[in-house]
C-alpha cells in the first residue's frame, strides 16, 4: 500500500493553525466556563450581566469565526502557491 511521503506539502502544525484553533475555541471556553459570568453585576442597560455577556458572545464568536476563515483562506492559497511552485522545473524549463 502506497504510502503519502509528498513532504512539500509543509508542516501540519503552523502558528497559522494555531491561531485558528485559538479563534474557534475561545467561545467554547468563555461559555463553558459559567463561574465567570453567573451573576446579576453590572447590569448594562438593566440587562443583567449573566445575559449581555452571553449575547456580547454571539458578536464576539462571529468575528472570530470571521478571522479564523479568512486566516485558513490565505493558508489554503499559500500552501497552493507553494505546491505549484514545487511541482515546476527548476530554472523554468519543460521538456
């Protein structure tokens, strides 16, 4: 069985990546971690803090969301370039 051995392709892992992961889990995290935000003060508007932090939460995971695609588009494009540019000739010749 063949094995994938292509190692032009780059490493998995990049500070890229991380950022992305960083991005997409920070809501997860903010929200799972209730102690933080299960009380009544301050209230924004006569809104309790326990629901307009979550609400600001909505707002804060779609830019985030936001970041995280257009980061993994430039990734997607530059790991493109890097293959295309792997795969022609040295020195611009075809034969």
């Amino acid at each position: 069985m063949p094995e994938d051995t292509d190692v032009s392709r780059g490493p998995v892992v990049t500070p890229v990546r991380v950022v992305i992961g960083l991005c997409l889990v920070a809501p997860f995290v903010a929200m799972l971690w209730v102690g933080s935000y299960a009380k009544a003060d301050p209230t924004f508007i006569g809104i309790p803090f326990f629901y307009w932090y979550q609400m600001a939460w909505v707002l804060i995971s779609t830019v985030l969301t936001v970041i995280a695609y257009q980061l993994w588009q430039r990734d997607q494009r530059g790991r493109a370039a890097h293959s295309a540019a792997a795969s022609t000739p040295k020195g611009g010749e075809s034969r």
